[in-house]
C-alpha cells in the first residue's frame, strides 16, 4: 500500500495528492460532503484543515480520516 505524501486543498471539494512513489493525481470527494460523518464538510473551512497522518491517511482531526488506497482508487 502507498501513502499519501503530500496534499493540496483545491476549489470544489477537490484535493491534489502525491503518493510516495511520485503518482499525482486530483480527488474529487464533493459527492461525500453532508453525508453521514462527512457532515462536518459542511463548513468549507474544516475540509480545507485536511492533514496527512503518520499512515499515509488523510485526517479531518479525530472525526474522519481516509486510507490511502481509497484515495487512490
């Protein structure tokens, strides 16, 4: 499994992500926000505090986090 090295918040819900092996590529996960514990998106500025984890993963502080072959996926 790959991680997650680095993140850029875009417009839209959309993150820019480079894995550990140097494959870049956009998420978009607009189709997540006001869904279950994805609720919190809501507020544009909580997605925009997106963090990468000691995993690879991506946090939302302790409410949500996404593993990186999902993202990758």
């Amino acid at each position: 499994m790959h991680k997650v090295v680095a993140v850029k918040v875009l417009e839209d819900y959309k993150l820019d992500l480079v894995f550990d092996y140097g494959k870049r590529g956009i998420v978009d996960l607009s189709h997540l926000v006001g869904k279950g514990v994805f609720a919190l998106w809501g507020d544009y500025r909580v997605f925009r505090d997106v963090r990468v984890g000691t995993s690879g993963e991506l946090t939302w502080g302790k409410e949500v986090d996404l593993r990186p072959d999902a993202l990758y996926m």
